[in-house]
C-alpha cells in the first residue's frame, strides 16, 4: 500500500494533479477541494488509496487524511466505485457525509451527481452503523488559490462530475455574487461552498 507521496506539483488538470516523486511523474486524481490547495512547482504531501484493477492501477490523492479513510469505506457500499466516492467528497467534507448517512440525509446524498434516492437510501443502510459519527469539528474548507482562480476550479470541478460544459457555464455565472461579495471583502471564494451551491442549482434546473 503506499500511505502518501511527498513531491513537487509538476502538473494540474481539471480532477488530477501530478507529482514528481524520486524523478518519476505520479498521476494521482484528486477532488477540486485537494487541487485548490496545489500550486505549479511548489511541494505536496498527499494522502493516497490505490485502486487495483485487472486494466489500470489508479492512484487517489488526498490533502485531508480523513478523506482516505472515508473514500476507502464508502467503496464498500454496493454500487460505489472511486469514482464515485471521490465524487461524494468533492460535494461534502468527512464529517459532512457522516451526519447525512448518520441522519439519514437523503437530500445532501443526491447532491452528488449519480446518486438517485435509492441509490442514497443503500448507502445509509448499508453504511449508517460503519461510517461513524462526525470525528472532529469541521475544518475550514479549501479555497481558492487566486481571486480568479475560481471560476476555472468551478467549471473544471463541475466537469469531472459530468455537467456538460453549457451547464457549467450557467453555474460559474450564477455562483459569481458570492464569490465577487468575498473578494469585496478582502477574503477568498470558498470553493466548496460554490460547488455544493452549483450542484443545488443544476439539480433543481
């Protein structure tokens, strides 16, 4: 198993980041909260879950180690791939999938694109006794690493979860008041945050 890789950010795509690890270039793919937090040539220590598979082996990195944990087990609900998993915590921290299978929150788990509600309801039954309560207090999420920078981590995340490029266009526009009032006020938009905003928004639409 490898436990983390520590290297230099050589590359940044839409959902991966590639690090040089020892001269060699590691693919590792990530969910927008983890990419936010990277920068071109700087270093990265990232958590990371292998997954096997008889055509490829894919490596999945984490900033937050809570993340690994999590990813590993919601894997082990039926009908949860890594894709999926990393899609569940690219809409919610650790601790927020917890209180919404811990609650029985459907309504939090069809954020997710390809969740439907019984695709929701299988997970908290099958997941609700085994994922645990909140672990710690939720920690600020990750943010962006410019005040541009935004609107291109939005749209890219909005993509690698399967919006076409039209609606994530739409959602990039709608979640600008947020982010404009942020940077107004000297802070930074929360990426998060505008994701889970999008994500409410394309549903409804």
């Amino acid at each position: 198993m490898i436990a983390f890789v520590h290297g230099r950010v050589s590359a940044l795509g839409p959902d991966a980041a590639v690090l040089e690890v020892g001269g060699v270039g590691l693919a590792l793919q990530c969910t927008p909260g983890t990419l936010a937090g990277l920068r071109v040539g700087e270093g990265a220590r990232l958590a990371t879950s292998l997954v096997v598979r008889e055509e490829s082996l894919t490596l999945y990195g984490f900033a937050d180690e809570d993340e690994r944990p999590v990813f590993e087990l919601l894997q082990t609900a039926s009908g949860v791939g890594p894709r999926l998993a990393q899609a569940m915590l690219a809409v919610h921290a650790p601790d927020a999938l917890r209180r919404a299978v811990a609650g029985e929150d459907l309504a939090a788990l069809t954020l997710v694109p390809g969740i439907g509600r019984k695709g929701a309801q299988r997970i908290v039954l099958e997941l609700k006794d085994r994922l645990g309560p909140p672990s710690h207090a939720d920690r600020g999420a990750q943010r962006a690493g410019s005040p541009a920078a935004w609107r291109e981590q939005l749209h890219a995340a909005l993509l690698g979860l399967g919006w076409s490029a039209r609606e994530a266009d739409e959602a990039v526009i709608r979640g600008g008041g947020p982010a404009e009032e942020a940077i107004a006020a000297g802070g930074e938009p929360d990426i998060a945050d505008l994701l889970r905003s999008a994500l409410r928004s394309l549903s409804r639409a």
